[in-house]
C-alpha cells in the first residue's frame, strides 16, 4: 500500500486544520512534510506530522 502522510498547519491565520497526503511507490523514500505546503495558506515552515 502506497504511503500516507497526515499533515497539521500550525499557522494561526490558517483555517486548514489536517490534511492527508496519499502518494504512490514511486515518491523517494526521503521525502516529507518539508517537501509540501499548505494547500489553503501556502506556508511549508508552519507544516507538522501528526504522528499516530
């Protein structure tokens, strides 16, 4: 099963509470939170993993 990724924005101004990322097997095995961003306030600084 691909990998998911599931994403909080710690920005105050943000409305976007959590979002998942569902990515496929050829995404590097590197890539994270820093590689994203907010898909409402635009910021990658303010991104989180929410760890389970």
């Amino acid at each position: 099963m691909p990998a998911t990724l599931e994403v909080k924005c710690e920005n105050g101004d943000c409305e976007m509470d959590m979002f998942e990322l569902h990515y496929t097997y050829d995404m590097p095995d590197d890539v994270g939170v820093g590689d994203f961003v907010c898909p409402y306030c635009q910021e990658s600084r303010t991104l989180e993993e929410i760890q389970l």
